[in-house]
C-alpha cells in the first residue's frame, strides 16, 4: 500500500489531497481511495483521471460501456481535431459517428483528439484489449462522481510532448463540466440545466472521500 499527499498553499481553498492505492488480495486488482480536505465550505469540480494504453492496429480495443445518458461533445479546443463534429448533446453512438465506423472500436484510422462527457452513468466501464487478450475494468461510485469523461488520444495532438505519438483512452470518472473547471460549475451552465452534476460542496469538517477500483483479466483471442 502506499499513500501520496498534495498540500495546498495556505490561500488555497482547498487544504490537501491525498491519494491511497493498495493491491486487492489474490486478485490482478488495485482498490484506490481518494480524499479531499478543505479549509472552508467550498464547492469544487473533482474528476479522476485513469488513462490507459491502446494497441497500435485499428480497431483491436473495445470499449464497454454499462447505460448512460447524452453524449456531450467538448465544446472548446482539445489540442488537435476532433474525431465528431461539435454538436448538440446526443444519445447513442452510432448518431455520434453518423454511422460511418464505430465510435467503440479503437484506436480510429484517423488521427484526432476527442473529448466526450457521458452524464448519469453506471460505475463501471472496461477496455478490452484483443491485442492482447486482456480486459481491463474500472469500477467507481457513480453517486459521487456521476459523469464519465472520454479522453480518446488517437495521435491527434501535434503540440510537445506528445507530437502525434500519444494513444491513449482516458476513463475519467467526474463530477465537473469536462475539464472546465470552476467557472464552468455554475447553475446557468448547459450541463447544469440538463441535471448533469458538475462539483461536489465539501465542508471543513468533513473530509470529500470516494473510493474506486481497477481490475485485469483474460480474455480469449478472436
């Protein structure tokens, strides 16, 4: 087990975060606890950021998703080109692709930098990798951390240091507006009037704690 520690400056309203992983007894698992403490009541965006490996081949990844609700395209600069148009937020996939490929298949044949917001998901999502005949989940608390981001580095940001190299499938479980941060939460925001949570409210005395998991294990080659 190891636990690691940001303290913030004195001015901050944000006292520490802190960050505790441990291995899941006999199992391929890692089981992360990760807490908030604050100087003063304070409302705060939080979001977590797991990213994992893609294979190089087109389309030798899938990912997993359990029900959720729209869709939301990134509606600022991603640091290269979008792999779907900006639109209105949307339901399913297939409408997201215009049925050209499928979204959910990765890594895509044309380099992009994709963000996408999934509001009201199930806690849980995997990556399966036939490349190499894994599968990956991530589990977390849907109650606190409602919305998933989709982080799909696809080669598409040119910019150091990733200089149209990096693939990657960011799986960010969040409570915020993407990565907008705070003066993006407020009620007069697109997501907040369509019911999408974007922070948490933390109080001094108690401590902001939510726990997630990531977990491994075969799968058979196709």
């Amino acid at each position: 087990m190891v636990t690691a520690r940001i303290d913030y400056p004195n001015n901050s309203p944000i006292a520490s975060l802190s960050r505790q992983v441990r291995g899941r007894p006999g199992k391929p698992a890692l089981e992360i606890t990760f807490e908030i403490r604050v100087r003063c009541t304070t409302q705060v965006p939080v979001g977590l950021h797991p990213v994992f490996r893609l294979p190089e081949a087109v389309g030798d990844a899938r990912l997993i998703l359990g029900r959720h609700g729209k869709i939301w395209s990134y509606p600022s600069d991603s640091g290269g080109v979008s792999a779907f148009e900006y639109r209105e937020p949307i339901a399913t996939f297939e409408e997201l692709a215009n049925g050209a490929f499928d979204p959910l298949n990765l890594p895509y044949r044309t380099a992009s930098e994709t963000l996408l917001l999934l509001g009201n998901i199930e806690g849980h999502v995997s990556l399966q990798n036939n490349a190499e005949n894994y599968r990956a989940t991530l589990t977390w608390d849907a109650e606190a951390l409602p919305s998933l981001m989709l982080w799909i580095s696809n080669m598409g940001r040119q910019s150091a240091p990733w200089q149209g190299q990096h693939l990657a499938l960011g799986l960010e479980p969040v409570c915020a507006p993407f990565d907008l941060g705070q003066a993006m939460i407020g009620p007069e925001t697109p997501l907040a009037k369509a019911g999408t949570k974007t922070a948490v409210s933390i109080h001094p005395d108690t401590p902001w704690r939510t726990q997630y998991a990531i977990g491994v294990e075969p799968v058979l080659s196709h």
